[in-house]
C-alpha cells in the first residue's frame, strides 16, 4: 500500500516534468528573412523553445555546421547537437530527435518551398525532408 502510494506520487511528478520540459532549438537567420520568421513561430507553436539569432551572414554557420550548398535554404537551427537545414516541419525533427539516424549532422529542406512550414502562400508545392550525414549520405526522410 504504501509503495504504490510513493509510486504514484513519483509518476505524476514525472509526467509533470515531461510536459514542462520544452526542448530547446537555437536558430540563426537574417534580420530580414520574414520566412525564418514564420518558421520560428511554427516550431513555437509545436512546443518548442527558440532562441532565435540573428547574424549578418548565414553562409558561416552553414560551413560551420558541415551544411553543403546543395543542401541550404535561409535559416539554420541546432537542436541536442543536431543541425535542421531551412523550413523542416516541427513533426519531422520530433520524429527525429526520438530516434536519430546513425551518423547524421541532421535534417534539411533544401530551398525554401512553397507550401512547407513558414513558407505557406497561394501554391502549396510537393518537398522532401532529407537526412545528411558525416560520411556525407543524402536520404529522403519524409515526403510532403
Ligand atoms: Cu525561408
């Protein structure tokens, strides 16, 4: 009786840390990039903590980051230790974060399409979601 007692008030201090608990994903982009902007807003409202960075020239952190040029769009974020490329949704870098690909630097959206987080307009375009890794493999990880 009294072990389920002190199991029960363990369980819900758990799941009271669980969902205070917001993961933290730092992003840089340009002053004026209105779509970054949007993106940010996007990650924020899927429960995400953004410290957002604004830096004269995004092409550093890209080289700093192993982000190739194929592989670019406007803003770069690192969440735990990965780098996610341009207007990547929230569900995927969950989906990510929870089971990593071996060896990934991380996810990206190549360009910025219409139609995927933050770049919502009057046409909504089909992208993919790639992973990037180390030993530089490119793989669709989600289609949109
Ligand atoms: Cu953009």
């Amino acid at each position: 009786m009294r072990l389920t007692g002190i199991l029960f008030i363990f369980a819900v201090f758990l799941t009271a840390c669980e969902s205070a608990e917001k993961v933290e994903i730092t992003v840089y982009k340009s002053a004026t990039c209105g779509c970054c902007k949007k993106w940010v807003s996007h990650l924020e409202e899927n429960g995400f903590e953004v410290i957002s960075h604004d830096v004269s020239d995004v092409n550093v952190i890209k080289q700093k980051y192993g982000v190739r040029q194929d592989l670019a769009s406007c803003h770069t974020a690192m969440v735990n230790g990965y780098v996610i490329e341009g207007h990547v949704p929230a569900s995927d870098i969950k989906r990510f974060l929870s089971n990593p690909v071996t060896n990934a630097i991380g996810l990206t959206v190549p360009g910025m399409p219409m139609g995927s987080p933050g770049m919502e307009g009057n046409r909504k375009d089909d992208y993919n979601v790639y992973t990037f890794t180390k030993d530089n493999k490119i793989a669709v990880y989600s289609s949109h």
